[in-house]
C-alpha cells in the first residue's frame, strides 16, 4: 500500500520533469561562478529547485484538474482519475513549498525575498488558457526564472546580470515554442472546449511556424551569449550541438513523445556543457 502510494506520488509531481528545468538552473550558477560553487550551495540549490518544481506541478494538476478530467488524453492522472486525494495534492504542494522557501533562505535573504515571484508565475499560468492563446508564454515566463534563480543563488545581486538575462530569455524562447509543440495533441479537444492555443486558434501547421520562430531566437540568443560571456572555441561544439537539437525538435516535431520528452532533456545538458566548457576551460 504505501509502495503503491510512493508510486502514485511520482507520478504525480513528474520529477523527471526537472530534467528541463536543472540544467538551466546550474547554467546560471556557473555563468555568475568564476570559482566553483560550495557543495552546500549546490545542494541548497538541487533540493530548492525540487521543491519549487513539485510545487508548480502540484499546482498545475490541482487547477487544471476538471479540466484534465473531460480530456481522453490526461483523464488518467492522478487527481481526475480518483487515485489520489486532493488533500495530499495539498500536502505534496506544501511539502515542495516548505522546501523551496527554507532552502531560498539558506542560501540569502536576497533569494528569499525574491522566491515569491516565480511561484507567483507559476500560480497564474495555468488559468492562461482560459482565456488568451498566449498561454504558452505564460509556461515559457515560469521556466525562464530557473536560471536566473541560480544567478541570483551565487550573485545575490542584479549586478552584471545580462548574461543571466540572455540565460533567461534562451529559455523562454525555447520553453515557448516546446510548449505549442506539446499543444498539438490537444488541439481538437480545446476547440471544443473553448480553451486558448496556438493550435487551436492558428491550426497545427502555423502554430509550429510559430514554435519554429521561437526555436530560431532561442538559438540566436544562446550565440549572443556565446559569443559575449563564454568564447571558448571548445564549448562551441555544444553551441552547435544545441543548435541541431532545436532544429531536429521541430522536424520530429510530429512525434511528441520524442520531441518534447527526450530532445528537451539532452538540449537542456548541450547548454549546460556549453557554459562548464566555457568558465572553467577557457
């Protein structure tokens, strides 16, 4: 019994999900880090980033979870499915919430007093879809506050930011374009239920125009800062490497498992190489 709820909760929180979000968090980090961060930072900052992670998801299932109940394709999750209470829904998203803010607060009280504002992000996309198409930059704008956390975790400052802003938009870009791929399986299923995408409202084939769009300034932004902040002819490989992997999210763009789930979690370690590569074997 508790092994089958042990399983019914990782399948909940998704925290194989964090694969997206880890590698751009260290990426900040190790942009602001001209010595290597302290072990104890590293960890603040991997079990932070869990707990803001299994926060945002809880409350997006918590949400959305009417929703999710009416869609053939998401009606087996936990909460529209009955596997899991709501109130250990609410226990989970406590649980992450009580993570994130104690290990912000450990790190600085700067991080502390900003910690409310991705959360605050994260409480108000979902809602998105209800009544704006733009939703998808609404997922983009919470997943971009990952690497700027891990700037702020080493700088405790908005001095010198701009690396850690392009870090930012690269993956607002980035996370907005996957996310209207991700919304093609669903674009039927929203018409008729009055909910806002880019599919539903353009049509799959110019929503993925768009998401290529978005792809394309993600890759111009991530050579911006390649080009100003790490300049390493060795980490250039991962530059093109990231590069390629945009490019071929697009053109598998039909196969969502493969574009969304896997390229996504090895282009977010391409750039996360391409910074290592780039501060610490100049």
């Amino acid at each position: 019994m508790a092994l089958q709820k042990l399983k019914s909760i990782a399948r909940f929180i998704k925290i194989e999900h964090t694969l997206f979000s880890l590698p751009l968090i260290f990426s900040g980090v190790f942009i602001a880090s001209k010595n290597p961060p302290s072990l104890m930072l590293i960890v603040l900052i991997l079990f932070g980033a869990t707990g803001a992670r299994t926060a945002a998801l809880a409350l997006n299932r918590m949400i959305d979870r009417k929703i999710d109940k009416r869609n053939p394709r998401t009606v087996d999750r936990e909460l529209p499915s009955g596997r899991m209470a709501f109130g250990d829904a609410v226990l989970i998203l406590l649980a992450g919430l009580i993570t994130y803010f104690v290990c912000a607060a450990l790190i600085s009280t700067f991080c502390l007093m900003l910690s409310p504002l991705p959360l605050i992000i994260f409480t108000f996309y979902p809602y998105m879809k209800r009544f704006t198409s733009y939703a998808h930059f609404g997922v983009g704008l919470g997943l971009s506050m990952a690497p700027l956390g891990g700037w702020f975790a080493v700088k405790g400052s908005f001095e010198h930011i701009v690396p850690g802003l392009l870090l930012s938009f690269f993956t607002f870009s980035w996370v907005s374009g996957f996310d209207i791929i991700y919304s093609t399986l669903d674009e039927a299923f929203d018409r008729g239920e009055h909910l806002y995408s880019f599919s539903a409202r353009f049509g799959k084939t110019k929503a993925l125009r768009i998401s290529a769009m978005l792809h394309l300034t993600a890759f111009v932004v991530l050579a911006i800062l390649f080009f100003i902040q790490v300049r390493a002819l060795a980490a250039l490989p991962f530059l093109l490497v990231s590069g390629y992997l945009l490019f071929l999210e697009q053109k598998k763009s039909n196969d969502v498992e493969l574009a969304f789930f896997k390229i996504n979690a090895v282009l977010g370690f391409a750039v996360l190489a391409m910074v290592l590569v780039g501060v610490y074997f100049p």
